[in-house]
C-alpha cells in the first residue's frame, strides 16, 4: 500500500513537472482604441516584473509614438507612462513588449502590441490601410462559378474567408463584411438560393456565432464569446448588377467594448455584363 502510493505521488509529480507553463501577460492597458484627452498610459502584468522600490529602470515596452513621455513602475507589476502634454488629435501611439522581457522569477513575458490614437478626421476619409486595436483580420476572395477568369461577370458566385485574431477574451463581437449593391448571399434557403454552392464553407477556431445576419449590404456574424486567438469564418454570395461598385470597410467590433476592434480596407469591385 505504501510503495502504491508512493508511484502515484511520483506519477502526479511528473504529471505536474510536464505540464505547459503558462506565460505572463499583460492582463490590462490602457487607453486602447479612439480616445480623447490621453496623459498617462498604463499596463499590469499577471506576475511581478520589478522589485518594488528598485530605482532601476525596466523599460517593458518599445514606444511608438510622435509625442514624448517617460516611464516609471508604480509597483512590481503595475508600469506607467506620462507623457509631458496633453495628447492633441491625430496622435497614433503603438507599445509593444520588448522582446526577452523576463519577470523577476525569470518566466518570459507574451508578446503583445496595443494602440491608441485620439482622433482625427478619418472617419470621414476612406480608410487606406488595415486598422486594429484588438482585432485583426485578413480578408482573401475566390471564385466559386466564373465566367472568364481573372474578371467578375453578372452572375459569378464567389467566397469570402475571414481569418481574425482577438487580442484578448471578450463578450458579444460583431463581424461585418460589405457585399457590392445587388448581389445576394447565399444560404439563406429563399426563392433560389443555392444550397449546394455553400456546402464547402468552412469554420475553424473555439467560436461559434449566436447570430448570422445575410442581408443585402453586408454579411454579419455576431458572437456572445470570443477568447483570444484565431478563428475562421466564410460565406458565399452571387453578384446579380453589373457596373463598378466601392465597399465600405471589413469591420470586426466588441459590441460593448467599441475601442476593441479592427478594420481593413476594401477594393473597388467592378462587375461585367455576361
């Protein structure tokens, strides 16, 4: 009886020996997203990265930012970074964890990047270049029925893939993808929708959406949970119009968090007659 306990206490032991660690992060940063009025920013981590009281300076992060500030620990785990004004508008700051930062303890700390910025005018421009500060996304187009390859003709059916990574666990998220004026996605099992054309759609990734809403301006997917990392989701649609159409931005939002989202740009769809 006792050599069996014996080989289960060391069993368990190595059991606990082999089990992944796992790594320190920074569990909250702020400001993150649009905001207004920024002076200080600051980030916990899950674990102690200074001694407290230590004057040695441990900088956590690498700054991106056009505006000067400086940093200090407010405690071991606890970094603060002032910066010397008032942030005007149209100020973008990025801090990303430098690489080898290590606890006291000696565990290495997660990669992560945030970012700010406080506001401007580019609501009311086009967006140029992917946005993400929570969220990012990759948004990739094939062609299902094609008429002429390498051009959209009225009629062609085609398939979006949208692979996003969440930079943390967050409740009720909205995915929202344009479609041109006309076209009609497919799977929603009325008049003559074609069910076949969708059945090669793929989900990948711990999500499920809650809501799935194919109207005639964009695909919308709404999730009640989404952890942190990867997930996949496609849909299909069919282009009915021809002419030359511009789409508003991909956009992925927490619902209840606005300044956790992402967004990337679209091009200018042009569809030819048949």
């Amino acid at each position: 009886m006792i050599a069996f306990a014996r080989r289960a206490s060391a069993a368990l032991l190595a059991l606990a020996l082999a089990a992944p660690a796992h790594g320190v992060t920074v569990e909250a940063f702020s400001p993150q997203g649009e905001v207004k009025g920024v002076r200080q920013v600051a980030a916990r981590f899950t674990a102690q990265i200074v001694p407290f009281g230590d004057p040695r300076l441990v900088e956590p992060f690498d700054v991106s930012c056009p505006e000067n500030g400086t940093g200090r620990w407010a405690d071991g785990r606890n970094w603060v970074y002032d910066f010397a004004r008032d942030l005007p508008a149209g100020v973008v700051c990025t801090f990303s964890i430098k690489p080898g930062l290590k606890t006291l303890a000696g565990e290495s700390v997660e990669a992560a990047k945030f970012s700010f910025s406080t506001g401007t005018s580019r609501a009311a421009l086009p967006l140029k270049a992917p946005l993400s500060t929570g969220y990012a996304i990759k948004r990739t187009v094939a062609a299902v029925e094609q008429k002429t390859k390498g051009e959209w003709t009225r009629g062609d059916v085609y398939r979006v893939t949208l692979e996003i990574e969440a930079q943390s666990d967050m409740t009720w998220v909205v995915v929202s993808d344009p479609i041109p004026a006309g076209a009609a996605i497919l799977g929603t099992g009325l008049g003559r929708d074609s069910q076949l054309l969708t059945q090669a759609e793929k989900r990948q990734g711990w999500v499920w959406p809650a809501f799935e809403e194919r109207s005639f301006e964009a695909f919308r997917a709404y999730y009640e949970l989404v952890p942190k990392g990867k997930w996949t989701v496609e849909y299909t649609a069919r282009l009915n119009n021809e002419g030359s159409f511009e789409l508003p931005s991909t956009r992925v939002e927490a619902m209840y968090a606005p300044e956790m989202f992402g967004e990337i740009p679209n091009a200018k769809v042009v569809v030819k007659p048949r």
